[in-house]
C-alpha cells in the first residue's frame, strides 16, 4: 500500500513532505501519480530492505527464520513485540515454544514502533541458558517468530524519500540537468547523481537483508 497519495503533490493540498514538489494536472492524473508512487514503494521498500507500513488492523504475524547454530539470531525484519518463539531441529517437523527467559531481544525500534533508537537498522535474539537447542538451530526455517513486526507508523523521512523519487521520475524528462551524469564546464567538471536528501536518508534507513540458509 503507498504511504502518499497524489493529493500530496497538489499546490491545494500539499503535505509537508511534498514541500517544493508540486506536481499539476499537467504532470498527471491522479490515477496516474498513485500508479507511479506505489511502484516507487516497492522500489523504496527493496532498496531498503524494510517495510514501513503494518498489516491491516496490526495483527500479529508468524515469520519463519533460518537458523546458523550460533547464539545470536538476527531478525529478517524489525521487531516491535514477540508473543511466541519457537524452535525445531532442522529434521523435525514439531516446534518447541521457547520460554521467554530463554532469549533476549534487542530492537531497532522505540516502544511505540515510530522511531530507531540511536540510529540502529538490525534486531536480534540472543540466546540465554534456559534454551531447549542451546543455540538457535541449523537450518532452514528452524525458527518461528509470531509477533508484530515492521513499523507502527511510516516515518516522515521515508513519505519525504517517496516523495523525492516520485517527483524525479515524473519531471526528469523535462529537466535535462536531472538525467546529466557528467557536465563540463571552463573552470570544473560537475558529476550528477541522486540528490544528497536521498542518499542521506536511505544510508539511514538501510537495513541488510537476512541471509537465507543453504545447506
């Protein structure tokens, strides 16, 4: 589901996430802009291997992990509360609950689920003694977290970074100095690329993407 609507880009009713990016009738239907901007989120989503906006009515959800036989497991997407972790041998098709003594958790993401705490991207588990596997299991799917996972709310950096990509895919044809990958001018050559805004706020909100167990 997109974070912003085309709506966002109008003089009228523009957001401030959207502020010195109005878009007219002239640059697109409306129809058109959501179609541009819910394609942008998947792009922004992938490039930053995260999801910003929480399941219909924040439900919980079941994630299947991969485990490395190691006592730190890191977590495929943020964590904002866990009700159950359970564990399998990778030969066995049976989860055993995990008491919650039996890990510990470190998150991304304040209480609320708005905001990263001191800038971190990853969440683990670390296992403690009480464990049944001692260690969080070799393979694949071995472990089953059930929780809430993903943001509570979709940070205002990330509208402002979909509004940015938006904008330069529907007006960079017609502004040549957006497509410029090089200019020379008398005193210097000029490199391009994407604004510093953008960089800045994806290096932020980068996460690595899980590695999948391959035995």
């Amino acid at each position: 589901m997109a974070y912003i609507a085309a709506a966002d880009f109008r003089e009228r009713t523009v957001k401030p996430y959207c502020a010195n990016l109005i878009l007219g009738e002239t640059d697109g239907t409306d129809a058109y802009l959501d179609l541009v901007i819910a394609q942008v989120v998947t792009q922004v989503e992938l490039d930053l291997a995260d999801d910003f906006e929480p399941p219909g009515g924040d439900a919980d959800e079941a994630i299947d992990v991969d485990g490395w036989g190691t006592t730190r497991l890191y977590a495929p997407r943020r964590v904002r509360s866990l009700t159950t972790v359970q564990t399998r041998l990778a030969w066995l098709t049976t989860y055993v609950t995990e008491a919650s003594t039996s890990y510990r958790i470190k998150k991304s993401l304040n209480a609320a689920g708005t905001a990263m705490v001191d800038g971190s991207t990853s969440d683990w588990l670390d296992a403690l003694s009480g464990l049944s596997t001692g260690v969080w299991p070799s393979g694949a799917g071995t472990v089953k977290l059930t929780g809430k996972f993903g943001w509570a709310a979709v940070p205002d950096d990330i509208k402002r970074l979909v509004a940015l990509k938006v904008y330069d895919q529907i007006k960079g044809n017609s502004d040549p100095l957006s497509r410029i990958v090089q200019r020379q001018t008398l005193d210097a050559t000029i490199t391009y690329g994407p604004s510093s805004e953008v960089t800045d706020i994806s290096n932020r909100y980068r996460r690595s993407p899980a590695l999948a167990y391959i035995g």
